[in-house]
C-alpha cells in the first residue's frame, strides 16, 4: 500500500471499526495525519499572531475519527480488541488535563511564598509520575501497531489482502 493509498482508504473508512488493517495502513496514515498537523501548526505560527493555532486544530479534528479507526482496525488485525486503542489514549488525555492543572497550582506556588514546600513537593511529584504514564501508554500503543497481522481469519474477519497474492 502507497502513502495516496493508506491516506484514501483512511478517510474511506472512517466510519468502519469492523474488520482488520495492515501496518502499512494503520503507519502510513499515521504520517499523514503528524506531518500534516506539523506543516499546519508552522503555517499557523507565521500567519496568525499571539500562537493562536487554528488550521492544525481544525486538521485534527478532521482527521480524529478516521485515524482513531484505522488504530481500532489495525488492533483488530493483530487479534486484539480494537477498543483496546482507548486505553493509552485515555491516559495521555486524562494525565495531560491533571498536569496542566497542577503545572498550574505549582507555577502560582512558586511565586506565592504562603505555600508549603511539601505541597509542591507532592504536586511535582505527580507531574512526574503522570509523564511516566504518558511514556509507557506511547510505547505501549507503539508496541501493539508494530506487532505482525494474526496469519489467516480471526474473531475480527479474514486477513486483509497482501499485494502479491
């Protein structure tokens, strides 16, 4: 499959969490959708001021869905749940909200001289921890989309098409 190819069948499929992706798919897209949210945020920073963000984020809204289920299908591929593809994601949104919000508590501490040293200390400590989840959910959903098709039909349909055959 070409990089035209994974992009089409992307946005073709948006819609469809039945059924298996190959790697080749599932990695393809993946380019498409971080180089293009790449150019998008540098175009961003040289037209609009005051880092307002526009056209990267109206890209990834766009491309959300799609890229979501090419990931539940290329988990499917392998034998694994696709809803399974949540799990990482959900942990990267929810300790990226509690990082922000404490980033923030621990930032006004530190100009705020009334705050005990163990709070923050604390509140680090968290910030800490929570990047440690963000970097193993990464690895972890990395592991899974570089893991080889499951050989012949699973419980999600028959193995997809190889070229060749």
């Amino acid at each position: 499959m070409t990089f035209v190819d994974a992009v089409k069948s992307g946005f073709r499929n948006a819609l469809k969490f039945s059924g298996r992706s190959r790697r080749p798919d599932y990695w393809w897209f993946f380019l498409f959708v971080f180089a293009g949210a790449f150019v998008l945020s540098v175009i961003d920073a040289l037209i609009f001021a005051e880092g307002r963000v526009i056209l990267a984020r109206v890209f990834q809204i766009v491309v959300f869905v799609p890229f979501l289920a090419v990931a539940w299908r290329r988990l499917q591929d392998t034998g694994k749940p696709g809803w399974w593809v949540l799990i990482p994601s959900a942990i990267v949104t929810i300790s990226a909200i509690v990082a922000g919000s404490i980033s923030r508590q621990v930032m006004a501490g530190l100009t705020d001289s009334g705050v005990p040293s163990t709070v923050l200390s604390a509140q680090s400590g968290v910030l800490v921890i929570l990047s440690l989840a963000q970097v193993i959910a990464g690895i972890l959903i990395i592991w899974w989309m570089t893991r080889p098709s499951q050989k012949g039909a699973n419980a999600y349909g028959p193995e997809p098409r190889v070229r060749g055959k």
